[in-house]
C-alpha cells in the first residue's frame, strides 16, 4: 500500500499545526525538567488490578491478511472530530475553528452550528468534540471559550437542525493552562456522556490534577448530561467516587495526562484510550466496564515507566500498548475497535496512529497476551481524529484537511 504525498499547507495553518505538534509532543515552551509541586491531597481510592494485557477473551483477528486503503470523502476546515446520529445517514464532523459540518450522502457539505469567533483558538484550544445521545434529540460539543477554559454546550435539534434559542451550558472547568484540554465526548453503551479532560496542561502536570480526585483535570467524567433538581446535569448513582469524601463525584477515570481520543469498542464496551505522553512514552489504555475508578498512573508514570514519585501500591492500570519517541513520533491519536463488515479480517482489531507520522495501526488483541502490532501502511498527514459511521466502519480526519473513509484495500 502506498504512502500519501504531503501536501503544503498554507502558512496559517501550518503555523497552526507546527504549534500544535510541539505541544502535543510534551512540554512545548517549558523544559520538561521543570520542577513539580507535591500532588494535591487525594482521598484514597479503590483498588484497581493492573492488567497490561488484551482484554478480550476472543480469538485473535486476522491482523496480517488485512489489506486497506484510503478513500477521501471530503475536505474541511481543520477537521477534528466526527460524531453520528441515530437514523441519521449524515457524518458530524467538528472543525477547529469552531464550525460542525454534516457530510450527507449525494449532498454537498452543510453547516450545522457556527461558533466562530466563540472558540479560543491555540494550538491545542478551539472546538474539540462533539456527540449525540442515543435518542438523537440534542447536541453536545466541548469547546475551549475565549479566555481558554472548557465548556460543554448542548443544543436541541429540530426538522430543521439546530435550536439556537436551545444552548445551554452542562459544564465549564477553569483551564490553568492552554494546552492539555482533552475535548473528547461519548456516549457509553450505558447512555451516559463520557468527557475526557487533560491534566491542565503546562508540563510535567506542575500542580499534581491528574493525581487528585479533588479535580475534574486529568481525568474522564461519567455524567447524565439533562438538568436534574435545578443542577446542569446528574451524576450517575453507580460514579465510583460519589461516596469518597471530598472527591468530585463525576470522575470515572483519573491520572491522565491528555486523553486525546477515546472510543467504546461496540460488541464489549470497553473503553480504549489514547493518552499523550510527555516526551519519552505514548500509550493506549483499555478499560473494561466494570473498572471504573481506575488510576491509569499520570504523572506516577509516563505509560508503564516511572515519572514522578512512587506508584508502588496505588496499583495503575497499566497500558495494554505503548511505544517510545524516536524522533518520528510525538502524540497518540486515539481510534477506535473495528466493528464493520466491509474489511472482514479488520474485525476486532483496534486501528490508531500518531499525529506526526500519521501511519495507521493496529492493535488485535491475544488472549492473556499483549496484543499483536502492525502498521496498516495508509498514512494520514496530520492525523487529529478517527470516527465510527452507524455500520461500525472507520474513518480517518487529517488537520490539513481531508475526511478519509477506510475501505478495502
């Protein structure tokens, strides 16, 4: 399979893209080695078993006869992100900038909601995420506001699309920082909305978030999105944390550095997670449904190895995949597992990539073993994003622009 050609970018975005590569990379303008302060005061969570395996008791996929190529469906504004609809044919797609376009089939792009001008728009900031709950009624899409922090709007659909008048604010959390946002949102097969939050950002996570349950940075949230008792939204009765004393209930996962891309494998419900390392280790978490509460080890650990302090007896959930930087590769890109028909020997396998060198992988999982890696050979430049279509079919979005659909090769 042959490997895209790069094409230039104008100097805008490939100023744009330069930055958010450095950043993504780890410290960006701040040494890595810069100082950390003790981690805030955290109540004592429970026991989780760390499991650096494949998770799936299932037959291993046929990883080596998979063949794929790429097929480009559209062209956008720094795509993002990308989000379905129930009974809906049309592709979501988030553009950075701030605009969500609907991909309809035999039609010509359209868009759906345009928060330009309401969107900060650094290198790791602007609109970063979107979804639809299962009745397909509302809207959600996470954004970093003007003054840099995240908020998480939902809008009502209608016949004729979006219900301006509708917008309302589910959540907003105080960014201490300009990178590190997360963005990423998913309704779980429990229909409750999963948000992914970065540790605040800076480098080396200076102030400890991603470690304490006192703060919504550096973790992944498990909330009921719809107002309940006057509050924005409900926090589900079975949160790991809503009975720890002085923890914010609303936490599901926590010690992420920056989830940047995570996805429900929809036959098992297992969470798979993309989250960027600091400079030396990207990983891939897994998560089965019953383990919430886990503590996947930032900035405890950089993937499996030690970063700061001790995680003797917190007992992490460790990565089922990482791999190292080598002067290539800067970010994870988190995807998603496949769950087609129209590349059969693809089915169960987890397909990703790296921001810098776009490659695609893959990750198929072997029971009680850690799961077999390939490269799939499509590269996609400036890879920011994968999605899911209703058929479980893939695809790939490029920062420069392109909206690939993954198709036989």
């Amino acid at each position: 399979m042959g490997r895209l050609r790069t094409r230039t970018l104008p100097a805008p975005l490939l100023a744009a893209t330069l930055a958010l590569l450095a950043a993504a990379c780890g410290p960006g303008s701040i040494p890595a080695s810069t100082p950390t302060g003790p981690p805030a005061a955290s109540p004592a969570a429970p026991t989780v078993t760390a499991s650096p395996v494949s998770p799936s008791p299932v037959p291993s996929p046929r990883l080596a006869e998979v063949r794929i190529r790429l097929e480009r469906i559209a062209v956008l504004d720094q795509p993002v992100a990308m989000a379905v609809r129930a009974g809906d044919p049309a592709l979501y797609v988030a553009e950075k900038p701030g605009r969500v376009v609907a991909l309809a089939p035999g039609r010509e792009p359209s868009v759906l909601l345009d928060l330009t001008g309401r969107v900060s728009t650094g290198s790791e900031q602007g609109l970063l995420g979107l979804a639809f709950p299962p009745d397909g009624r509302y809207l959600y899409v996470d954004l970093t506001d003007p003054a840099g922090d995240t908020r998480v709007l939902e809008y009502r659909l209608t016949r004729d699309g979006i219900d301006p008048a509708s917008e309302r604010e589910v959540l907003r959390v105080d960014q201490p920082y300009a990178n590190h946002n997360g963005g990423q949102l998913a309704f779980g097969p429990d229909g409750h909305l999963y948000i992914g939050l970065g540790d605040g950002g800076s480098a080396g996570d200076p102030e400890g978030r991603a470690q304490s349950l006192t703060t919504l940075l550096g973790k992944i949230l498990r909330i009921s999105p719809r107002p309940v008792g006057g509050r924005p939204y409900g926090v589900p009765s079975d949160n790991p944390f809503v009975d720890t004393p002085g923890a914010r209930p609303e936490i599901w996962a926590y010690g992420l550095r920056n989830p940047w891309r995570f996805s429900f494998d929809r036959a098992t419900g297992e969470l798979w997670i993309g989250d960027v390392g600091q400079s030396a280790w990207e990983e891939v978490d897994v998560l089965a449904p019953d383990q919430g509460g886990a503590n996947l080890g930032w900035d405890l650990l950089e993937g499996s190895h030690p970063f700061e302090g001790s995680a003797e007896g917190t007992r992490t959930v460790l990565p089922v995949y990482e791999y190292p930087h080598d002067g290539a590769v800067c970010a994870v890109t988190g995807g998603f597992v496949y769950r087609g028909e129209a590349v059969p020997a693809l089915q169960g396998v987890y397909v990703f990539g790296d921001f810098c060198t776009g490659a695609l992988q893959a990750l198929a999982p072997r029971p009680g073993r850690a799961p077999a890696h390939r490269e799939l050979g499509p590269v996609v430049p400036s890879l920011a994003s994968f999605g899911e279509d209703a058929a479980g079919e893939l695809y790939a979005l490029s920062l420069e622009g392109a909206v690939y659909r993954l198709v036989p090769g």
